[in-house]
C-alpha cells in the first residue's frame, strides 16, 4: 500500500495543531479539567 503522507508531515501535524481550536472548529465537546484536554460525552456533555 503506497505512502501518501511522510512521516515529517504526520509528526508535524500531530504535534503543532492547536486541539482546543481545531475541536471548536468541528464542534466537537471538550473541555480543559486540571489542564488537560478531555472529550465529553456527546449527549451529557461530561
């Protein structure tokens, strides 16, 4: 199966994307408990 991203681009993207953005940006739940990036439960929203 061929390769489409390099290793660079994937580490790149994992590490300098702004999660708390990006996550706005899809409407996804979260939240920051004791400064760490938590998912919430898409219908409770906890």
């Amino acid at each position: 199966m061929p390769r489409y991203f390099t290793d660079d681009l994937l580490r790149r993207l994992r590490n300098d994307i702004a999660w708390a953005t990006l996550l706005k940006q899809l409407d996804w739940p979260h939240k920051l408990r004791q400064g760490q990036l938590a998912f919430l439960c898409p219908r409770c929203q906890e």
